[in-house]
C-alpha cells in the first residue's frame, strides 16, 4: 500500500519537476535576447 503511494509521490514529483524545467527552458529562450547582466 505504502508502496504504491511512494510511487505516485515519486512521480507527481518527477512531473512537476519536468515541468518547471520545461518553464525554465521556455522563459530562459524567451528571455535569451536580454543582456546577461540583467539575467543575473
């Protein structure tokens, strides 16, 4: 049983970690134009 949680758990937290690197991705392409002074 607490297997099976352990599972789900791990990979809701796999999919939220691919998704917030995906918005990463997407926001550091969308933000690539600006100087990298202002990245930072």
């Amino acid at each position: 049983m607490s297997e099976a949680r352990h599972d789900t758990v791990a990979s809701d937290t796999d999919r939220l970690a691919r998704s917030i690197a995906k918005q990463l991705a997407t926001q550091n392409a969308a933000n690539a134009w600006l100087p990298t002074v202002s990245a930072s």
